[in-house]
C-alpha cells in the first residue's frame, strides 16, 4: 500500500520539503475536492435546486468519516442524480 500523505516522485526526496509533498498528495487533493462539494452542495441549495438542507449535513457529516476512495464514490453517488437532471 503507497502513502498517501505526501507526493511520490524520484525527486520529492532531493527537492521538496515535507510541507511541499503534501501539499501535492492525494489526501491533500481528495480532502480539497471533498470540501469543493459540500460547499458545492450548500450553493445549489441556495440557489434552489432540489438540495435539502438534510442532504447537504449527511454530506457534510459523511464527507470525512470514511476512507478518502470511499468518500469520493460516496459524494459521486450523492450528486449523480442531481446533475442527471440538469
């Protein structure tokens, strides 16, 4: 199993700084793109899309409970129906 808290590349080692790998690492990018659609989410909400308040707290609550992998496909499943109808 790979780390996943800091960037793998031959050159990490030699030029970047622990704070630089992490930044580039697939945690940093997963958490990012996980905020990115809780906050997505609260937007449609207030602009009226059919988006409870109700869905957006589960959303919320789940977005950082589980594995990054599982939290992807979980925020995936969520919004799929909803930009089917778009």
């Amino acid at each position: 199993m790979s780390n996943t808290n800091s960037y793998e590349s031959p050159f990490c080692t030699r030029y970047a700084s622990e704070e630089m790998q992490y930044i580039f690492s697939a945690d940093k990018k997963f958490t990012t793109w996980r905020k990115l659609w809780v906050a997505l989410a609260r937007a449609e909400m207030k602009l009226g899309l059919p988006v409870t308040e109700a869905q957006v707290k589960q959303l919320e609550d789940g977005a950082f409970s589980a594995p990054p992998f599982l939290q992807t496909a979980t925020i995936y499943i969520f919004c799929l129906p909803l930009y089917h109808r778009l």
